[in-house]
C-alpha cells in the first residue's frame, strides 16, 4: 500500500503529528502487518522526526513492515510511485487528490468505462 505522507502526518512547527483517525487504520495495518510505503515531501533531515513521531503513537512496526522514502516535490511523486511499483505489488494507493492515483481517477474525474469501479472495488475514504 502506498500512502501519501500529508493524508496521515501534518507539522506544526518543528513537530510533526499523525491524525488520530488516521493512526487507527494506520494501527490497523500494522496488526494485519501489510506493508505501508510512506511516500511523502519533506527534507531528508525530517525523517528522524517523522520515524520518532511513529515511534511515539506505537507504529514502529508499520515503518519496519514498509518503508519511508521523502521525495524533493510533486513532480517526483510519479517517479517514485513507479520505482515502488517495480518492486512490490500495490494492493491500495492513499492520497488526497487526483495527482496521487494513475490516470488521475477519481470517482468525479473518472471516464464512464471505469465509473462503475467505484464503491465496487476501488474505495475513497476520510484519510483524517
């Protein structure tokens, strides 16, 4: 599963904090041990944080499971997305916009022949 950094981590300041609604499904994967592949924008020097920030809110195990990668901005976000998916079989994409998902498909984005997709196999959710 990738997920987008942003969807479950916001800072305010120097500290970054996970969404309490997102660490429940976050903690919830971490149970069912799937691999989580945090793809996010920060600099390199935030990882520590960002690894300690999981650490704190008992989701050590889900880094351990999967992996965290910062990329320098959007437009590197495809490349890394495909990097990922050379490597492991993506079961699920989480993200905030269409930019996140191939084809930029979102239920009201996506061409009629895919429409049907949605609520049938491919869901959205709250990611907070």
């Amino acid at each position: 599963m990738i997920v987008r950094l942003d969807t479950v981590m916001s800072m305010n300041g120097d500290r970054w904090h996970i969404a309490p609604a997102a660490a429940s499904w976050l903690d919830a994967f971490q149970t069912l041990q799937i691999s989580v592949i945090l793809v996010g924008f920060a600099p390199v020097e935030a990882r520590a944080r960002i690894e300690a920030t999981f650490r704190s809110a008992d989701l050590a195990r889900l880094l351990e499971l999967g992996e965290l990668r910062l990329v320098s901005g959007p437009a590197a976000m495809p490349a890394e997305r495909a990097a990922i998916a050379a490597k492991r079989c993506v079961i699920a994409i989480v993200g905030r916009d269409a930019s996140d998902f191939p084809n930029a498909a979102l239920p009201e984005t996506s061409p009629p022949a895919i429409r049907d997709k949605w609520g049938a196999g491919w869901f959205r959710t709250d990611a907070n």
